[in-house]
C-alpha cells in the first residue's frame, strides 16, 4: 500500500503537470461524449428553467456557499454527502484538480462554515466520499473514504483508488490509509462504504477497467478495510461469470452485443449496499443494474438485474431503494438524446418493484418536461429517497421532488433551479436537502410541506 501522503510528497517536488488537452474527460470517456456536467459550461446552455426562482413547490434556499479556493485554485463542486451535522462535498477536475473533500460545519444550516479539506492529490480528483460510524479492533470512529481518479491514465506519476481518513473530528482529518487501483484505468469513479458486524467493506467502480486491462482486472472490487491502515482487495466482479447474456464472445468490458443484437456499451459506473450491507446493487450502464448478494462478501451470489425495452439507452448510472428495499430507483443518464434505432430521449428515471430480486419488474418511469428549455442539461444525474419522496439532482434542470407514494405514479412536487444551475448530486440532512452545484458549491434547502397552489405556480411557469 502507498499512502496518498507519499504520493503527494513524490508529486510535489517532481512533477510538473499540464491539463493541456485533459480538463474535459468523457464521462462516458470511450463513447466520446463530453464529463457529465462539463457540457453546461457555456452560459448559454446554463439558464434556469424559472428565471429566479428559489422557493419552488416545497424546497426554499436558506444558503449558498462558495468552495474556498485552495493554493490559489478554484474547483468545481462534485457530490455531496452529510453525516453527524458535517457536510462533505467531492471536488472535480476543473483547473487541475486536486480540490480533495471540503467540509462544512451545518450547526447553523443558514451559515454554512467550511472548516477543513483532505484528501486532495495532485494530477487526480476527488469525486465521491461516504462518512460512517464504525467499531472494528483496528478502528473505531467516523471512517471517511474517498474517490482517487488521474486526469491522465497514462501518468505513471499519479495514481487511482481510493483513501480513508479518520473524520471523527471533522475540522482535523487523518489520513489512515490508500488503496490503489490495480487496473490501467483513471482509477475509482465512484464508491461506497458500507458495514457488515465487525467488518467494513469498500466497493468500488473503476471504469473501464475490464476494457483497458483486456480482462485481468474487472470494474467492481470489493475490498476489505476493517484494518483502514491495509486495505485488501477480496473480490472482483466479472460479468461473464454470473450473466447468461455475457460472454467473451459479445464482451470485451465495453462493447456489449445484447440478446437481440443490438449493439450497447457495458461497465460498472456506481455501487451501493442496502442498509444491512448484505445486498449490493451494481449500476452497469447497458447491463442494467445487477443485484448481489453479498452476505459472503468474498463470495457473492448473483441474484438479478434490470432490463430494457430493445429502444431504450440503457445507460443505468446510479440508484436508491425505497419502500424498505422492495422499491429499486435507477436513474439513466443520457446526454445524447438521438441514437439510431431507440428511443429520442434524455436520460429519465425508472422505478422498479425489486421484492423479488431475481425477476425486477418496472412499475413506472418518471421524466421532466423541460427537455427542448435545457439542451444539454436535461438528464437525470442521481437520486436520493427519503420516505416516500425522491429527490432527484438534474445538472441545468437543478432539484426535482417527486412523491412516490404510489411507485407506479410517480409525481414531481416541487423543484429548485437556481441561476445558472448544474446541480450534481443531492443528500437529505435532517430538515434540510443539500445540493452540490459544480460552478458555484453547496447549497441548502429547507424542506417545507406539501403546498399544491406552488406546485400549480411552477407547473404554468413551465
């Protein structure tokens, strides 16, 4: 293991890095279309879907804050995660990078404080970050774990992965330990920790990291933390081992010939765990989402995955469950609305009833009616679930609210598209929704009730 400390040191006196030609990745990085995000950066792609309106539906804007700049560099915001009155948000690539995780005393949710950053590296970005409580004999504490991913692959000077800190006190981070990716990819796209007993697992999503290492190294690594200070890979997921429909013959970790054989694109973009830690649920682009469990995290059972009709992008970027669990959520994020031989649409969401996890079956779909107001910004990005309401993140579209009371008849019942919007990810904190904004940082809003003459207001609006 080399820690991300030795890592910085080495960089710090010998590397001499350009973004020339490397600022503007593809989120989709093989199928050439531009980060996720990334496209909006014109200010005529990004204007509000309601000219100045904060207070839409039942979400009202009680702060927004600005990421500091650090060294002299501003970075754009990435996801944004809340745990015991602290938020964290990721930071992307713009101007170099290495913006690490901030993060923001909520005391007063009105006056955001941010307190301290870590985990920033040079050449490399820090997307995604998750924050537990966790009780092991090697650790016990807040246990934050962060995305590592390079601007440049080809760089032998920086490396992928990810890094865990101890953020029992948020305002003095300690960095414990770093795992590095073993692929030839960028590294760890997104993440997520989650806890089994006494053991504590990561599991990652490198994409593309099948493709590029021609099959010796797969997308999804599960990888043992219990010990933050040795990180040990015990498990790699290979598609081809448990989905019939896979095979080396139509697969090379990218390039998917499906069933009926259409051509679609196949690699692991996120991962999560149900509350137990016992069910992991990988977002597979074109694949759908496939459903371990992983009660034997060394040895996992494949159980089942989403499906779509033969003209629908699949695209399956991220999920969260509701109703208990029984309630599967995938958002599909689609840039490019007009493909030969599907559906012309951005990217929407789907909802699944998942009680029998081998057989989903969707229920309904959920899609914004703004896509010819935003070019480019219409898609869905992520979902967060939160009793019966969704909260969807939508780039230009900003924060969308949807009641999924009935999962078959999803209803949008609010939404908040500041100036400017491109709004990344979304996270419920107590009575507040936080909502991270690539150009501009963390922005607060306070949850009211249901108020159906606002929800009239907006819908004319449109």
């Amino acid at each position: 293991m080399k820690s991300a400390f030795w890592i910085r040191t080495a960089l710090a006196g010998a590397l001499t890095f350009s973004v020339t030609g490397t600022t503007v990745f593809a989120h989709d990085e093989l199928g050439g279309s531009v980060e996720k995000g990334d496209n909006l950066a014109g200010s005529e792609l990004r204007v509000p879907l309601l000219e100045g309106s904060k207070n839409v539906g039942n979400l009202k804007e009680v702060a927004a804050v600005p990421l500091k700049e650090l060294n002299g560099v501003k970075n754009s915001t990435a996801d944004v995660y809340a745990h015991k009155g602290f938020a964290y948000l990721g930071t992307h690539s713009a101007n170099g990078g290495a913006g690490g995780v901030r993060v923001f005393d909520m005391k007063d949710p009105s006056n955001p404080v941010e307190v301290s950053s870590f985990g920033g590296i040079e050449g490399t970005w820090q997307e995604k970050v998750i924050v537990k409580t966790v009780n092991t004999p090697d650790f016990k504490g807040d246990l934050a774990v962060v995305s590592v991913q390079q601007l440049d692959r080809n760089n032998p000077n920086t490396k992928g992965g990810f890094v865990l800190y101890d953020v029992t006190n948020p305002k003095e981070p300690k960095e414990l330990g770093f795992w590095e990716s073993p692929s030839p990819a960028r590294g760890t796209h997104e993440l997520y920790l989650t806890v089994q007993g006494n053991n504590i697992y990561v599991l990652t999503a490198d994409c593309y990291a099948d493709f590029y290492s021609h099959g010796e190294n797969m997308d999804v690594s599960f990888v043992d933390v219990t010990n933050p200070a040795n990180p040990e890979t015990i498990y790699e997921f290979n598609p081809r081992d448990y989905i019939p429909e896979v095979s080396d013959e139509n697969y090379d970790g990218y390039n998917w010939t499906d069933e009926e054989g259409i051509q679609r694109t196949a690699f692991a973009h996120s991962v999560k765990t149900d509350g137990t830690g016992k069910t992991a649920y990988l977002s597979y682009w074109d694949l759908g989402t496939i459903i371990l469990d992983i009660s034997d995290a060394k040895n996992p059972v494949y159980l089942g995955k989403t499906d779509f009709g033969s003209n629908v992008q699949g695209s399956a970027h991220s999920m969260d469950l509701a109703k208990g669990g029984n309630v599967l959520v995938e958002t599909r994020e689609v840039f490019g609305p007009v493909r030969n031989g599907f559906e012309s649409a951005y990217g929407y969401t789907m909802i699944y009833d998942i009680k029998d996890k081998t057989n989903p079956k969707l229920l309904s779909t959920f899609k914004t009616d703004f896509t010819e107001k935003i070019p480019g910004g219409a898609t869905v990005h992520d979902p967060k679930v939160h009793g019966n309401t969704l909260y969807l993140s939508h780039y230009s579209g900003g924060v969308r609210v949807v009641d999924i009371t009935d999962e078959s008849n999803p209803v949008e019942t609010g939404s908040y598209i500041p100036s400017k919007s491109n709004i990344w990810g979304v996270f419920v904190d107590r009575n507040y929704v936080l909502a991270s904004d690539m150009g501009s940082g963390l922005k607060v809003l306070q949850k009211n009730g249901y108020n159906p003459e606002n929800v009239n207001n907006a819908n004319k609006a449109r």
